[in-house]
C-alpha cells in the first residue's frame, strides 16, 4: 500500500476566487532487508538475524521499529544511526523469517523474508532398558525406553514415533526383529526371545518433513545364559563316625529347549550339620564330559549334603537339593 500526504490536485475557492492547490505528495520510499549468520538446521537452533533499513535513495532511517517475525516468534528491533539493526532467536519451527518496516511519518513501510527454512527436531532416547540380564536362553527379554524432541521450550515427549528393533551377534552385521510406535507418553516396549548373546538396538525412525524429527538409536549388550540343573545322591544313608559317604550326581544345561548333559567345569560340594542354619564349603568335585561327578568325604556329624554349580558365562548357576545323611 502506497502512503500519500498533502491535498488532491485541482482548483479551490479562496474568498470568492479560485486558487490552485499544490500536487498530491508521495510518501517516501523505503527498503529494509533481512538475513541471518547461517541456516539453521534444527528446531531449537540460536540464529542471529540483522538487517538495515534505508531510504529508496539508500539513506539510512535511524531511529525506526522494526517487526521481526521468526517462525512465528515476534520481535520489534529499532535501527541504530547507520540505519542497522540485529537481534537473536531460538528457531521454534520451520518457515521463512520476515522484517516489516510499517511505515512512520512520511515514510512508505516495506517488508523483506528469507528463504523458508524446513527444520527438524533432534531427538534422543531416554529410560532405555533391558531385563532380565542376564537373560536364560529362549525367554523374552523386555526392552523399555522413551522417545523425546528437543524443543525451544525444553525437552518434549514424542508420541507416535516410529522405531526399529534390530539384532547384532558381532556387533557390525545388523539384522531386523520387529517394530512398533511410541505410545501418548513417548514410552515404547519389545519383547523379542532371545537365543544368544548379543547386542539389541533401538532405532527411532526419521520423520523427514518440516517440524519433523532426525533419526537417533540405542545400544544395550544382553548375555544369555543356559539355564542348569544340578541333581545330587549320596550313600549311605548311615556312616560311622569319620566314615566315608560318597556324594554324586549330574549336571545337565537347557540348550535351545532341550536338556542336555554337560561337564568339563566342576561342582562345589556343602555340609549343614543337623541344628545348624549355616552350610560349610566340603570341596569341589569335577564334572566328567558326559555330565556326572563323584566323590568320598569324611562325615563328622549328621546333616544335610548339597551339591552347587556356581555357572560362568554361558551358564547360570544351580543347587541341587539337599540329602541327609546319620552319623553314628
């Protein structure tokens, strides 16, 4: 819109006589421009955008308000002597940023904008879990966690995303184990069955438009162990004071569903001598390759005998029950 001063052009009645009035006057044009130090990438980004306002001439105005507006966030900045004018911002969304001069006095306004700016939030992944762990093989594992955007106002909960579960045995080769979406509070779970050990990542899905979100991911290494059992015998029954009684049995381990016998590691064998709440270390007992141990010990009291694998990496530990034995 073009902003004029004065009166129209033509013939007035001054005191009985006609008189001519001067020209319209046009009011004067301006320029303002506007730019920022760098492109913002993301939501949230500090941008610094500057400007100057001149007369069409290219005189500088001092002394002018101008109306920033930065993806909806509104500033008013007053230009300097050399008609300058500059002032900081938190990105709050995509768009294009616009300086409006409105026009003052004899002054036309004008208006400038940058390019639109299609930004996207950075995101993150907190509360992130996996339990049990370690975790007996063939057995669901529960893997939680919740998905956030970082926003100008602080961090925000992100509802409705997309993720990924994936699968990596070496941690390089990657392969895909199902998806699901971010509930109302940002909160997701996966319940795979885990068969070995091995690493589990969460991938959050891009949302690759304005206002969108950027991808991001968690890692969590999860050990799987073969469940045990441990089955103890003893005889005889009744032994003489310092007598010998042999303690044997098996050791078996659950491999992809099936119990399987298995040795090369060694059992501890305990006492609990009768009226006692406490067991006492007896010695360790070797397992042979098929799975069976066996060993004499001295028995000094009555009480109950056990035998108890303590596990390793590949397998969790067990105690057998227990076997009472009289000494007389």
């Amino acid at each position: 819109m073009r902003r004029f001063t004065g009166v129209a052009t033509g013939l007035i009645l001054v005191a009985g006589s006609l008189a001519y009035a001067s020209p319209a006057q046009a009011a004067v044009a301006t320029k303002v421009t506007i730019k920022t130090d760098h492109a913002p990438g993301y939501i949230g980004d500090e941008v610094t955008v500057s400007g100057k306002l001149t007369r069409s001439s290219g005189a500088a105005l001092k002394g002018q308000s101008v109306l920033l507006n930065v993806s909806g966030k509104r500033k008013i900045v007053t230009t300097n002597s050399d008609g300058l004018y500059i002032a900081e911002f938190l990105v709050p969304k995509s768009g294009a940023f616009t300086a409006e001069f409105l026009g003052a006095g004899s002054y036309d306004e004008s208006a400038a904008s940058t390019a639109y700016y299609a930004l996207q939030y950075r995101t993150f992944i907190d509360k992130f879990s996996a339990s049990p762990r370690p975790i007996e093989q063939n057995k669901p594992l529960n893997i939680t966690g919740r998905t956030n955007r970082i926003a100008v106002g602080g961090n925000e909960k992100l509802a409705g995303a997309g993720l990924d579960l994936l699968y990596s045995g070496d941690g390089n080769n990657w392969s895909y184990v199902s998806s699901t979406n971010s509930d109302g509070n940002g909160r997701f779970r996966f319940t795979p069955i885990v068969g070995q050990d091995g690493t589990w990542k969460v991938v959050l899905k891009p949302n690759a438009v304005a206002d969108g979100w950027l991808q991001t991911e968690r890692n969590i290494w999860v050990d799987s162990r073969y469940k045990t059992s441990v089955a103890v015998s003893v005889t005889p029954k009744n032994v003489k004071y310092k007598g010998k009684v042999k303690v044997y049995g098996t050791l078996k381990h659950k491999v992809d569903g099936s119990w399987a016998s298995f040795g090369g590691v060694k059992v501890a064998v305990y006492h609990r001598a009768k009226g006692s709440k406490k067991w006492r270390f007896q010695g360790w007992v070797s397992v042979s390759g098929g799975g069976k141990f066996s060993k004499r010990f001295t028995a000094k009291r009555d009480g109950h005998w056990k035998a108890v694998y303590k596990g390793n990496g590949a397998n969790f530990s067990d105690s057998s029950g227990s076997k009472y034995v009289n000494v007389r």
